[in-house]
C-alpha cells in the first residue's frame, strides 16, 4: 500500500521532491497546494492525478500519511506545528530560522 501524500508549495523544490516520491512505489501524491495558479497549473501536468488546492487550510489530512513541506523558511514553524499535530511533516531544511521553535516542534512531534 502506497503512502497518501500532499506537496505544499510547489515553486522551485516542489517539483523537485514530487519527482523523486513519484519515482518511489511507496508513496502516492494525491494532493498540490500551492497559492500561485501557474505553480498549480505546472502540478496539474506533473501529477495529473492530484488534486491541486491554493489554500493550505482547505488539506484535510485525516486520510494523509506525509505532508512534504517546499516553502519558504519563515513559514515552516507555523505550517509545520498545524500539520504535525495529526500526521507525519517532512519540511525541506532549515526547519526554523528559531531555535526555540525547532524545540517547540520536537515536544510537539514527540
């Protein structure tokens, strides 16, 4: 069974880190979010398969497995502690541009 996955952000590493899922049997994209329509309109031909969304707060992760987080830095901390609270994060690095947030995420992923 392949893993339920969702891409936020899709500008420059999106691409990138989509490819290399979708070159793996253990993980499925099913969902591109991302606020720019062109970068939707570039996942749309990458993924047909995926639903794209430019809202993050329209992802509904119930049924996900792996968000994989391709924004920019200062908006890891707050996308990050949203979604780890009810699935798995995988963020692009750095993962805070804060110490005591990289701190404040590990209490929350433990």
């Amino acid at each position: 069974m392949k893993l339920k996955t969702a891409i936020i952000g899709y500008g420059y590493w999106g691409p990138k880190l989509a490819r290399n899922f979708l070159n793996s049997s253990q993980f499925q994209i099913d969902f591109v979010v991302d606020n720019k329509p062109i970068n939707l309109m570039k996942a749309k031909n990458d993924i047909p398969l995926a639903i794209g969304l430019s809202d993050f707060n329209k992802l509904k992760t119930n049924n996900l497995d792996l968000i994989i987080l391709s924004t920019p830095t200062l908006t890891h901390f707050e996308l990050v502690k949203k979604f780890l609270k009810s699935t798995n994060v995988l963020v692009e690095k750095p993962l805070s541009l804060n110490l005591k947030h990289v701190k404040e995420l590990e209490k929350i992923s433990k």
